[in-house]
C-alpha cells in the first residue's frame, strides 16, 4: 500500500508502479473524505486513470468514523 496526499504523490506512485509493472493499492490519510472532499478525490482517480491507462490501481479513500 502507497499513502498518497495529492497528484505529485500518486503520479510519482504510478510511474513507479508503470515502471516496475506492478498494480498498486494507494491509500489516503486518514479522515481524507472529510478532509479532501469525495470531489477531490474522485478529479484525482479519474485523473490517474486518464494519465496512466496502463497502470492497473486500486484506491482506498479512508472515510473515518
């Protein structure tokens, strides 16, 4: 699992994971969705999805209490 913050750290994820072949988890801190917003969230991952289309992912958004 990759904790990722904003679009440099999930980028910087991706290339690596491109690199390497691998399909990454990336995970958000904790309390994200109240801290980010489910709208930022959701630009970020359809973001990754669009820039590496060849990077299979996984994103886990932590929702807290």
């Amino acid at each position: 699992m990759i904790l990722i913050r904003d679009w440099r750290s999930t980028e910087a994820a991706l290339r690596l994971a491109r690199e390497q072949g691998t399909s990454p988890t990336l995970v958000t801190p904790e309390d994200a969705a109240a801290f980010y917003g489910a709208g930022y969230l959701a630009a970020l991952q359809d973001r990754a999805r669009e820039e590496f289309p060849d990077v299979a992912f996984t994103l886990v958004v932590d929702c807290g209490d």
